[in-house]
C-alpha cells in the first residue's frame, strides 16, 4: 500500500509475548485478519515503521522453547534486547521483565511505550514488594497507551508526570474482516474468548432453560468437566469465528474481575461483535463502558448477576426490533471509532510526540 503520508519515517519495536511469526505470515498473506497486531501493519501508511523481534527469528525453534521456559512470560526478549538500539520506540503490552533491565539500565532510546490491559491492576494496592517495583517502573516509562477510558484517568491520577503522555485510543478492528453478514441466525447466544476472566457460571446459568449457548473452547472451559447440556463448546479459527458470530442472535461477555487485575478482559470480543453489528450483552466493568452505552449500542448487567443477564439476553431474544437497533447502532460505532486503521494514524500520532 502507499504511504499517505509524507512524515520522516520513525522505527518502532513490537513485542508480543508469545510468538507471533507464523499469524504474521498470513496476515502479509491476505489469509486473515490483523487484530492481534495492534496495527503494526498499518503504521507503514502514516508514516512509521513498524517491525517485531521475537527469537525464532534467529535461533532454532527447540532452543526458543527452552529460552522461554527459563525466561517464562515477561522475560523471553531478553536475549535479543541489544537489537533494540535500532528502534526508535518499543511498544508492548507485556514483557515486563525485559523493561525492568531497560529501566535499571536508563537507557534513553529506544523510548518505552506501554500498552495497557492491565497497569491499575497489577499495581493494585502497592504494598507487596512486587507491586512496587512494577509500579517504579510504570512511573518511568515513556508514555502509556490504554483502551479505557477511565483507566487513563486513572494513570493520570497515579503517574502526574506522566500526564500528558498517557492516552486512550479505543482498541481497533478489521471492519472489513469482521462485517455484518446475510446470513440465516439461529437460536442461540455465542459467549467466545480465551480469556481467564470469562464468567462460565454466570452465563450458564443465565441461559440454562432459555437458549443454547455457543462458548469458545478453552483449557479453562475443559477444566470444568462435564457441562451443562444446553451448551456447546467448539475450537474458532480466524474464518469459522465469523459465522459463529453471524449466525448467532446475542453475542455475550460475561466477566469476573472482581479482583481487579483484567479490567480489559473482553475488549476483543466486543470490538469485534460490534463490528459484525451484533446485540451485545456484556458485564458493565470501567472498560466496557468505554465501548457500550447501555440501552444503544449494547446491554450491560452487573457482574455475576444470572438474573439481570438472563432477564437482558430474553429481551433481545424476544424484541427483534430491539435486537437489529442495537446491532445496528453497534456497527455505527466501530466505523466511527474502532476502525484499525484510526487506530493506527493514533498511535502514529502519539508516537510522534517523543
């Protein structure tokens, strides 16, 4: 594609926590979507170049995994942090202990850029030895990009100095992938996410006797033994997701954070439903909130309340009218606000001002 912009060319570093080469491979082949890349691909079109390192990039792929099991989740780009230097900007949402050594060490470039899930969370109270470090050193990255609102607000309060380089930009999807489709629906709900936060009892019990209910097949879902008969769990690709949404009358996000370490658990779930102009029932949590307005483009019941998600679900089931407004309106919204490619011309934008 052509660059639409003729800015002088930045180089910003993504870091992924696990590895992501083959995805990348057929997104660059038109094979599927590139969601899980935070517009990575994308930021060529304004201007920045984006790449990634990861360590199979450069060792055989045995030694990668006995790499990433010494160096576990937060730490497995360690052994590549001296090509850093070549970057402007890294940008991640994990590798913890990798920006741990980058903020021991002071370095000034390349400018560490984090992208936030979960930052207030993880830091919690601040009292355990953990949780102060993690919050030292959140204090002394370069800027935060977040997909809540009121979780950059919360940044804010925490991290004064950091004021002006905190930013929310909603997170984005492929409206061209993920788009409303004529396609005959059935009677059902589909609830999909690999998530650890995904309320399995809250949902099944709120559809139990109402509705078969569709969930994503996970190791938390295999966990749970023998299910309830009116659900059914399949694995979902990038393509069979699709049909699974369209066919599907309700899309649900049933969350548990009540201990508040994911507050952005879900996101990808309604960015994506809204996009193919689903009805939506979610779990109000701080960042759902950033995305539904209850009653237009979604539903939002409290956390790990059966009733009002049951009473929630029957009504769209029920209302058709209902059903297609807030479908309707939910697509209105993503083309406003969570097209991939706005998403990128932000972060195009927020980079720039390092």
């Amino acid at each position: 594609m052509h660059e639409k912009h003729s800015f002088k060319t930045m180089r910003v570093l993504y870091l992924f926590n696990r590895p992501r080469g083959d995805d990348a491979r057929r997104v660059l082949a038109g094979e599927m979507h590139d969601n899980n890349f935070y517009g990575m691909f994308r930021l060529p079109h304004f201007g920045v170049r984006a790449e990634m390192l990861e360590l199979e990039q450069f060792l055989p792929q045995r030694l990668c995994a006995v790499l990433r099991w010494i160096l576990r989740f937060y730490s497995s780009h360690l052994p590549v942090y001296p090509l850093f230097f070549r970057y402007d900007i890294v940008f991640t949402s994990g590798a913890y202990g990798t920006q741990l050594v980058h903020t021991v060490l002071h370095v000034r470039r390349p400018k560490w850029v984090m992208y936030d899930f979960s930052i207030t969370g993880l830091i919690g109270e601040g009292k355990t030895l953990h949780q102060k470090v993690f919050k030292w050193m959140v204090g002394r990255a370069a800027g935060i990009v977040t997909i809540s609102e009121r979780e950059a607000e919360r940044l804010r309060t925490m991290f004064p100095r950091l004021r002006e380089k905190i930013k929310f930009i909603p997170l984005g999807v492929d409206l061209a992938y993920f788009a409303p489709r004529s396609i005959s629906q059935k009677r059902q709900v589909f609830a999909p996410g690999l998530d650890p936060c995904r309320d399995y009892t809250t949902v099944f019990s709120a559809t139990d006797g109402l509705v078969p209910l569709l969930v994503s097949r996970s190791r938390a879902i295999d966990d749970m033994g023998t299910l309830p008969r009116h659900v059914t769990t399949t694995f979902f690709d990038a393509h069979t997701i699709l049909n699974a949404y369209a066919e599907s009358k309700v899309v649900i996000v049933s969350l548990d954070i009540r201990n508040g370490i994911n507050d952005a658990a879900g996101t990808t779930t309604v960015v994506e439903a809204m996009a193919m102009g689903k009805a939506i029932v979610a779990t109000r949590t701080p960042t759902s909130e950033s995305y539904i307005v209850d009653g237009v483009n979604g539903i939002l019941v409290p956390q790990c309340d059966p009733a009002a998600m049951h009473n929630a679900i029957k009504k769209l089931l029920d209302d058709d009218v209902l059903r297609a407004a807030l479908g309707k309106n939910a697509r209105e919204f993503a083309e406003k606000n969570l097209d991939a490619e706005l998403m990128a011309e932000c972060f195009a934008e927020f980079f720039r001002a390092f």
